[in-house]
C-alpha cells in the first residue's frame, strides 16, 4: 500500500487563506482547518506514503514520521485524498 501514488481527492482543495493566515482545505461538502503539520504534508502530495515519510525523515530526523500513517489513514477515510 506504501506504492500506491497518493493525491489529494476529487474537488479537494489546499489553499491558504489570508484573513486566518492558515490553510484549509476546501471540498465540495465543507472546509477543514489544518494544523502547520497537516498542510506541509498535504503540499507533498502527489507522493507515495513511502515517499511522504522519507521526505518528512529528511527534514525533520527520524521523529518526523510520527503520526503520518494515522492522519493519512483519516485523510483517506475522509476522501480528503485518493
């Protein structure tokens, strides 16, 4: 499952907003608010689970996976990606 291409999903949408000075990401039925975490993670896709993690080890050592598998899981549970 770590190979699969994640993306984010149909009519899903990362965007900044100003007024707040924080992301959202907008979808057909809402918005979420995200946390700083969330929003660098979602700017990386499309990537694999994989690749997201080796990416986030890279900049951050090796603590800075924790938690992805877990908002990934919700992210997909949710259709906020594919």
């Amino acid at each position: 499952m770590s190979s699969l291409l994640l993306r984010l999903g149909r009519g899903v949408r990362l965007q900044f907003e100003t007024s707040t000075r924080s992301h959202v990401l907008l979808f057909p039925e809402g918005c979420v608010d995200l946390n700083e975490s969330a929003a660098s993670l979602l700017s990386l896709l499309p990537s694999t689970r994989s690749g997201l993690k080796q990416t986030l080890r890279e900049r951050h050592g090796p603590r800075g996976e924790e938690g992805v598998d877990d908002f990934l899981d919700q992210a997909l549970s949710s259709k906020w990606i594919r």
